[in-house]
C-alpha cells in the first residue's frame, strides 16, 4: 500500500453519533496529513450509513469496529477498503501515525482485525484513589480561536475520556457558562456552588462526578489587591478568584478540600518595568490572600472540623520560575516570585516536583490553535515541545498530611492542544 494506491479515495465518517465531532475533527486531520506526506487531496464526506464501501477510507463509527479508549485498530478488506479507527481522542494519534508509516513503508494492512495499545500516560490507566484536572479552558471567542463552542465540545470529552472525578477550571467565564455547563452536566459533572458575595463572577470553578465524591461543603473567595502606583494591576476584569469545597471520596470515606484558583494576569513579556514589578507584588498577594483565608476561614470553620484534612489544589497562577530571572523583579523583589511564597512561606508542596509515579517535566502553556471556517475544524494547534518546567505557569500543589500526589501529566495530544491556548494537567492522588 502507498500513497499513490489511495489517490482516489474518499475519507467517510459516521453522523448521528455522540463522536460525530471527534471523528469529524480526526477525519480532517488524516486529510492533511495526508496532503502534507503524499501530496494527496482526498474529500471528507460525512455518511450516514455503516455499509462498506470501495476506495473509502472509513474512520471511527463507521466501522463497526469498538476498540477500548486505550487501543485503536486498522485493518484491509478485499475489496479494497480501509478501516481505521480508536478508542479515544488520544488513541486517535497513535492510529493515524501508524496509518502513515504503513504507507511510507509500503506496508499491508492486516485482513484482520488487531488491536494496539495507545501510547498515552493517563488514559485508562489511573493511579491512586483520586483523579484532578486542571485546565484553563480559554473561555474567550477570538481568532484564531473562534468558534469556542467547538473547543467546549472537546473539552467536555476529553474530561470524560480521562475519567476525572473533580475538575478545576479556569476561564469559566459568560460563553462556558452557557454553552460547556450543559455538556458537563450530560457528562455527569456538578458544579460546585458558590456564594459570590456580590462579587459579578466565578471563572475558577469546581466540577465533580457525584458518583465519586460526595460535596460536604464549599465556599469562594475573589481577589482584592490594587496596586496603589499602577491602577491597572488589580483583579482583571472580575475574573480572578478561587473556589474551594470539602469532599468526601465515596469507596474509601477519606476527606480532602479541593481548590481552583486563577491568579493576575499580566504578560511577563510587557516592557513596561512598572508592570511587571506590580503584577509580581499582585499575584505575592494572591498567594497570601489564598493561604491566610485557608488559615483563618476555611479551617476555623465549624469549629475547625477541617482543620486536618490535606487541600489538593491548583489552577493558572501566571507565574513561572523563569520570571526570577527578570532584572525588574531581581531588582525589585531579589527575583522573589508567589511560587516562592507558596512553598517557603506557606509549606505548599508542588506536585510536579514531589509526584512519585511520573511527572512531565514541561509546561501546559501550547498557544492558540487555528480554525478553519470553511472545513469546520482546527488545522493546527499549539506546541508543548518547546517548553519547560521553569516556563510552566500553570501549577498544582498540596498542603497538609494524608495526601501523596502520584503522577502529573500534562496532556500533550493534539486532541488536547486544539482546546484552549493551555492543555489540561491531569493530577492522580493517593488519599493516605
């Protein structure tokens, strides 16, 4: 098989399924790859039917064939036709590079089917008692980014896909509120609710699956630093504030608080000196606003019922080791960052430091993908391979006995990279 032996052929997809958009998005990206490795320009047809058909390449549904979410599976018939699909978004990638190294090679593909395991870290294979994802979900509609309600819809499967019990988001702002809350709740997913205070907003909430975990109590709190010499540096936009809630894991009966947290935003790259000074006394405080309501409200609260429970917790903190190295803030600060003040001050722990298991040594921050309004889908998507743990700006940590952290991975298929300018971290935890 080669390229020039599939020069006339169709790539069709299965409509009408709950994976429609996912084989939709995958179908499209094999055309490309297809265009760029062989010069090829196959069209994308979107069938209802399941029936075989010659000179087709079928993807997903359309097959018939259901591999598990960790394994995909190709096969030829003799009539010609392909079949290829996957148990999941990440399994997806796997699929199509094998796809195409069979045609570089001119390989066959086998008469039947064989299944193979996916290469990815995290999917079906959880460690611990509990699974956390944290995510900033770019809950914004721009270019090249449009059509946001396209990047929902995957968020909404990639979090089931990865078996979440608890999600913490950020960026939940007015478009996720209306079109990601229903397909979260379709997943099974529960907002935490929360009290604002008069506050106009929570863009850091916390999703849970109640069949895992069993809510006991919640809270919110907004962040209220002003820089007195820079006005601009304050809470952006309403946006930035934490969550908390206290959870019950429903098999072992263990406790642990949950918090989700955005802290100010400014860009490291500004060139205003002013700016980045601030904004690094800004997000100091974030970090001692966070913990002295940790100290003095959540564990005081019924009389301290949860001063003992260890807080599992994490989100974007715009703050990355990279930014110690700034002159402004060297000077200013002694290269003194909140990372700093979370650990030598507060005894925060961070995950991707102290995970037992396995942890990614690189930073969730891939840049926007792109969209195609003509095709309906995202041609191309954010790097990871140009990034490092010291560029990292989003961060889990924890604090407290009874918890280890045991893996940290920051999803890196392109499936994860086409939903927001971040990728999601998924954080497996032992409940001690």
């Amino acid at each position: 098989m080669t390229f020039a032996s599939i020069r006339d052929f169709s790539i069709l997809y299965a409509t009408g399924t709950e994976l429609e958009q996912l084989e939709h998005e995958f179908a499209h990206m094999l055309r490309k790859m297809l265009a760029d490795s062989g010069e090829l320009m196959l069209s994308v047809i979107a069938d209802s039917a399941s029936s075989q058909k010659s000179k087709a390449i079928l993807l997903g549904s359309i097959t018939g064939l259901s591999p598990a979410p960790t394994e995909y599976v190709m096969q030829g018939q003799s009539d010609g036709t392909i079949l290829l699909s996957a148990g999941s978004s990440a399994a997806y990638d796997d699929l199509l590079r094998d796809f195409l190294d069979v045609l570089k090679k001119d390989g066959e593909l086998p008469q039947e089917p064989i299944l193979k395991p996916c290469s990815d870290k995290s999917m079906g294979k959880r460690h611990g008692d509990l699974r956390i994802l944290f995510h900033n979900i770019f809950g914004y509609d721009r270019k090249p980014t449009i059509n946001p309600q396209r990047r929902y819809l995957f968020e909404s499967i990639l979090y089931r896909e990865y078996d979440a019990d608890i999600l913490c988001l950020q960026e939940y702002d007015g478009g996720p509120r209306k079109y990601l809350s229903p397909l979260l709740e379709e997943k099974g997913f529960l907002e935490v609710p929360a009290d604002q205070m008069g506050f106009p907003k929570n863009c850091a909430p916390i999703f849970y699956d109640p069949t895992r975990v069993r809510l006991m109590d919640h809270g919110f709190f907004p962040f209220t630093y002003q820089s007195k010499v820079f006005e601009l540096v304050c809470n952006n936009h309403n946006t930035k504030n934490f969550t908390w809630a206290a959870f019950e894991e429903n098999k072992t009966k263990k406790r642990f608080l949950v918090i989700s947290v955005h802290f100010y935003y400014s860009p490291d790259a500004s060139s205003d000196m002013t700016n980045r000074v601030e904004s690094n006394k800004a997000r100091i405080e974030n970090a001692r606003e966070m913990f002295g309501f940790i100290q003095n409200e959540i564990y005081t609260k019924h009389n301290g019922v949860y001063a003992d429970l260890p807080i599992l917790w994490g989100g974007d903190l715009n703050c990355s080791y990279n930014n110690k190295k700034l002159d402004s803030l060297i000077a200013s600060a002694n290269g003194r960052i909140a990372l700093d003040v979370l650990e030598e001050e507060c005894g925060m722990k961070h995950v991707q430091k102290h995970a037992t298991v396995f942890s990614d040594g690189i930073g969730a921050y891939c840049g926007y993908p792109t969209y195609d309004e003509a095709l309906g889908y995202y041609p191309t998507f954010g790097r990871l391979d140009n990034k490092t743990f010291d560029s990292s700006i989003d961060h889990a940590y924890v604090y407290g006995n009874g918890v280890t952290p045991l893996t940290f991975d920051i999803l890196d298929t392109s499936f994860a990279k086409k939903t927001s300018d971040h990728t999601p971290i998924v954080v497996d935890y032992r409940l001690d």
